[in-house]
C-alpha cells in the first residue's frame, strides 16, 4: 500500500472525483438491457452534424500527422465570426479543460476564486488543484446573486465564475445586472463566463460575454462545440478573452491539445445552420412537451435557458434514478449538488421524452 499523503500535492486529496454521467455501456452491461436513454449528460440528441461528419471522415487519411497546434483553420474561420483577431481566441481539450488552461494561468496558492453553487463541479475542483480558496454562494432562486459575489469580493479574489446559462439549474444572468456587475469589479479581478449553453439562450435579457471583451474588460469567455453542434465526444471547446489574457493560456496549453479529428469536424459543424435549427426545434418541442407533462404530474421544475430541465420529483432523487436505470433511462440524480430531491434531465427526442414521462409515472406511483 502506498501512502498517498506522502507524496500528493497539497490539497489534492481533498478534492471529490467528478462524477460524469453514467455511460450506457455501465448500465447495458450491469442490467442486460440492449436499448437504453441517456439523458444525463446534456448531450444533443440528435447525433453529429451531417457536414460534420463529412468533414471528419475526409481528415481520416491525415491522422499520422500531428494536429496544428493553435487550430489555425478554425481560430481564423471563428474570428471572421466573431468580430475579434485571431489571438484573441485559443482551444483545448473541451470547455472544462479551458477552466483548467485558466487555472494553471492564473490561480496562486492562497487567491481566492469566487463561484456559485450548485454550478458546475469543475470550479471548485481546478481551483484546489492550484491552492487557490474556492468560495461558493449559494444561488437565488436557482439563479446566481451578483449583488453577494460583489460582497464576497476580497482583496484576495482572483477569478470569479459566472455560468451562463447556469448548470444545472438552466437559469440565466441577464444582461443588465450582468452590465452593473461586470462595471463594479476591481481591477484585480477576472470574470471568467462559462458559456456552454449559451446557443441555446434565446431570452432578449440573455448577455454575450464576448461583448464585455470587445469593450475591453478583464472577461474569459468559454465556449464548447459538445453541446448545440453535437460533438460531445470530439472533446473541443475555446476561450476568448484580450490578447493578454488569451497569451497567458497559451503558455499552459499542451502543444496538440485538439486533435485532427475535432478540428475538422467543428469546421464542418460550423457551416451547418440547417443542423443548429433542427437542434433548436427539437429543444424547444421536448421543454414545451415535459413542461406540461411536469405539471400535471404536479412536479416543480425551473424554466430553463439550456437543453436540460431541473425538476423537483419530491423525494430522494437517487431512488428515482435507480428505478429509472431499469427501466433503461439515464438522469442525473441532484445529491451530487446537494439538493437530494432535484434532478437534471437532458431534453432528448420527442421518442426520448415520451419514454422518460412514461417511465418516471411509473417509478413515481411505485408497486400496484
């Protein structure tokens, strides 16, 4: 046996494990069942963008060459949209390896890395990675409360998250608070805003983080192609942010931190706005479809901004995923945010949600 504490950095063993969605392999190996529906890990249902797949299969016969370090296609094809120079913009291995990129960048042990909660794990994780201090403030009505982050604000804060759309409640940061807060920060502070889900925001209150950098403010904004382009398992995600702050992320990146594969399929999965719609469309049907079922079935839930919808199921939500699990449906159980009776659920195809409604009736009125 080895002693870890002997050998570990600091801290590190204090740290929980993410817990990623349980896979659908996990769940047909353990119950035996050949069709399973995932529906805990946010992922678009609808499976990759067609052009997207075009354009991976033609990088195929490319793959014994090393990728383009700096993603140069897509950092100049993502500029043109964006409206930013090109060194304004580097990726990584996924939106949650850029919060690490940002991390290693700039957390000293002993700063102070303000966050809400429940928001996404990988804050809090990264920032006792570095011996930074994470401070979580609890959410107002399932939405973040800028008007405490401004209080909790220290000399010694060095970073504060904003997730926007917020996971897992799905509610949003809307633009002018977000104005008020970004205006009061100190100098010595970075907002950094994880926006994941933010293609999925259609609210006209809904604020672009990129603005905040255009305007010359100390903002990282995190973008994912996992998510409304359906690329989840190509793992590529960017940050943008001015040229100063963006060259800092570079020095920490890996030297092929996003693979040939990926590149190509985002560049593809760009160019495919027929596909983005049907994603939208097939979003905004399945809230439209498990609000109401929600509500006859007499179950809170929050309005969501994403493709996933935070619901009350009224007692212990990890009994409900067990029961769930064997009638072949995967969600995410909220003990993992402290709030025992949530839970977060994917919206999925309309076949997808029909089985997850009908499933959750039947685990819900328990043994006839």
């Amino acid at each position: 046996m080895i002693d870890l504490e002997a050998y570990v950095r600091r801290g590190i063993l204090d740290i929980e494990p993410y817990i990623p969605g349980k896979p659908i392999e996990e769940v047909q190996a353990e119950l035996g069942l050949t069709e399973i529906t995932k529906m805990a890990s946010n992922e678009t249902p609808l499976g990759p963008s067609p052009k997207a797949v075009a354009a991976m299969e033609q990088e195929l016969r490319n793959v014994n060459l090393y990728p383009e370090g700096s993603c140069t296609l897509l950092r100049r094809e993502l500029s043109r949209r964006k409206g930013i120079d090109e060194d304004m913009i580097t990726f990584s291995n996924g939106a949650d390896n850029c919060i690490l990129l940002t991390g290693n960048a700039f957390i000293n042990e002993g700063d102070e890395i303000l966050m809400a909660h429940p928001s996404f794990f990988v804050y809090r994780s990264v920032t006792k990675i570095m011996g930074g201090h994470p401070v979580s403030l609890r959410l107002k009505n399932h939405a973040h409360d800028l008007d405490e982050m401004l209080k909790a604000v220290s000399r010694k804060t060095k970073l504060i998250f904003v997730c926007n759309p917020n996971n897992p409640t799905g509610t949003i940061v809307e633009k002018d608070a977000l104005d008020d807060f970004v205006s009061r920060l100190p100098d010595h502070v970075i907002l950094v805003m994880d926006e994941a889900y933010a293609e999925f925001a259609s609210d006209e209150q809904f604020p672009d983080g990129l603005d905040y950098i255009k305007q010359g403010h100390r903002v990282i904004s995190l973008r994912t192609f996992s998510k409304i382009y359906g690329l989840a398992g190509l793992r590529i995600g960017y940050a943008m942010g001015c040229k100063e702050l963006v060259a800092a992320l570079n020095r920490v990146r890996e030297p092929y931190p996003v693979s040939r594969i990926a590149q190509a399929g985002a560049l593809g999965a760009l160019e495919d706005e027929e596909f983005k719609r049907a994603v939208l469309r097939n979003n905004e049907e399945g809230k439209v479809y498990l609000y109401d079922q929600l509500e006859k079935m007499k179950l809170a839930y929050v309005p969501t901004h994403t493709n996933f919808v935070f619901m009350d199921l009224g007692r212990d939500s990890r009994e409900v995923f067990e029961s769930l699990l064997r009638e072949g449906i995967i969600i995410r159980p909220g003990h993992l945010w402290n709030t025992p009776t949530f839970a977060r659920v994917t919206i999925g195809t309309m076949k997808e949600n029909t089985a997850f409604i009908h499933a959750l009736r039947r685990v819900l009125r328990g043994p006839q």
